[in-house]
C-alpha cells in the first residue's frame, strides 16, 4: 500500500511540475502583469504541497493580502519545500545562486519566480545584488531571504550572513522573520525533508515515502529596517528571533 502510495504522490508531484514548465514556458510569456502570474504559482503550490501529503499548521498573522509590497521574509531554511510553503503564504521572489541557472530544466522556472540571482563568491557582485533587490522591493513586491546561505540539516539554525540584509535598509523595507519547521506524524523531526548533504531527489524520493508530515510555519512579528543601526544589528535580531522559536520545539 505504500509503495502504491508515493507511486501515486510521485504522479501528482510530476503533474505539478509539469504545470509550472508549462505555466513558465508557454502561459507566462503572454500574461501581461506580473501579479496574475504569482497567482498561477500560488496555485502550483497547493498541488505540490498536497502531493507530497504535507499538512501546514500556521501561527501568527498571516494578513489578508498575497501580495505584501517592500516586505523582506527572513526564513530558516532546511529543505527543497521551504520556498513552496513560503509561496502558498505569499507572493514571494527569492535569492538564489548564481549556479542555479545551470540547472536546465528549472531556468525558466526560476527565473519566472522572479529570483535575483547572486555570486556569492564576488563580493563586489553583492553590492550590486543588494541594489537589485532594493529595487524589486521598492517596486512593491516581497523579497524571501534565507540567510543561511545554505540548507541545515534541521537540528539547529546555522549563523546568518549579515550583507543582504543591507537591501532591506535600502528600500526602507518592512521585515518578517519566518519558522519553518517540519515534523513527523510523531512530531519529531522529520529529517526525511532535508536538504543537506543529500541529492534533490534523493530528498524529494524520501519525502514522497512518508505517510505524511506536519508543516510548522510561525509568522513572528515585523520589524522595520530603518529602525535598526546597521544590517549587523538586522541580522542578530532576525537569528535570535528565528533560532529561539525554532529550538523551543525540538
């Protein structure tokens, strides 16, 4: 029963992606405004989240509009679902790494999301990446930021970098810090979502053999940019928000 079980999911995972290609390719190019697109993506992650048999629990307020204009959304980050579960939620561009364009099949994707792309390794890039994405926010739209730089494997949340931070003071933004945890039918911790040190499928293989899993989403109370010194005092406050929330359920 199982077996048929994440067969089935796997089937309703890959109809979701094929949505999206197709959304990203064909049906994306023609529609006019920006937002009417978010609103396709918004509807790919109910699919995706369904086939995948998550159940999301959500504390804070999450406000009635899907776009939030100039807001920031600081989040842990653990696993491949953590920008679908922010994008069910809100109408969310992300950062990504400049590597990710390499990935063929999920460019367009990407790119479509509307993600800022950034070379970590060029810290001069950095600077220009901050003033693009000051930019999207100063346009009105939600910038998601994972300041890890990379997935934990879930036990803790690892330090944050401080320089991004510094396009939040620069648009004068509005910031959301964001949990995200993933637990078990049991409630401990559900390592098969994780990301690190693990292959995309590999991890998307064993969520899809789960009998299902909780999404525990905490939206924390926001802050705002220019309220704070320097992008250090931004990304001290953010860490110690997250990881005291995040640790006081594990």
């Amino acid at each position: 029963m199982k077996f048929i079980i994440s067969r089935a999911r796997f089937v309703a995972l890959l109809m979701a992606m094929v949505w999206i290609v197709v959304c990203s390719y064909l049906i994306y190019p023609i529609i006019p405004l920006a937002s009417w697109r978010k609103y396709f993506h918004r509807t790919w992650t109910y699919v995706a989240l369904w086939a995948v048999g998550a159940r999301m629990e959500i504390k804070g307020t999450i406000g009635k509009d899907y776009i939030q204009p100039n807001t920031m959304f600081v989040q842990n980050h653990v696993s491949w679902l953590d920008t679908i579960v922010m994008s069910r939620l809100y109408c969310t561009n992300y950062v990504g790494k400049v590597e990710m364009l390499k990935w063929k099949l999920l460019k367009n994707i990407i790119i479509s999301g509307g993600t800022v792309f950034i070379d970590r390794k060029n810290k001069r890039e950095l600077v220009m990446a901050n003033k693009k994405i000051a930019a999207v926010l100063q346009d009105g739209w939600a910038m998601g930021l994972f300041p890890e730089g990379t997935t934990s494997d879930g036990s803790s949340v690892l330090p944050f970098h401080a320089s991004i931070f510094e396009a939040a003071i620069l648009a004068k933004s509005r910031i959301v810090p964001v949990v995200v945890r993933y637990r078990n039918l049991s409630g401990g911790l559900c390592k098969e979502v994780t990301f690190s040190k693990k292959r995309w499928m590999e991890s998307v293989w064993n969520t899809l053999h789960l009998n299902g899993f909780v999404i525990k989403v905490d939206i924390l109370e926001p802050v705002y940019a220019a309220d704070f010194e320097n992008r250090e005092a931004i990304s001290n406050y953010m860490y110690e928000k997250i990881s005291q929330v995040y640790h006081s359920d594990l």
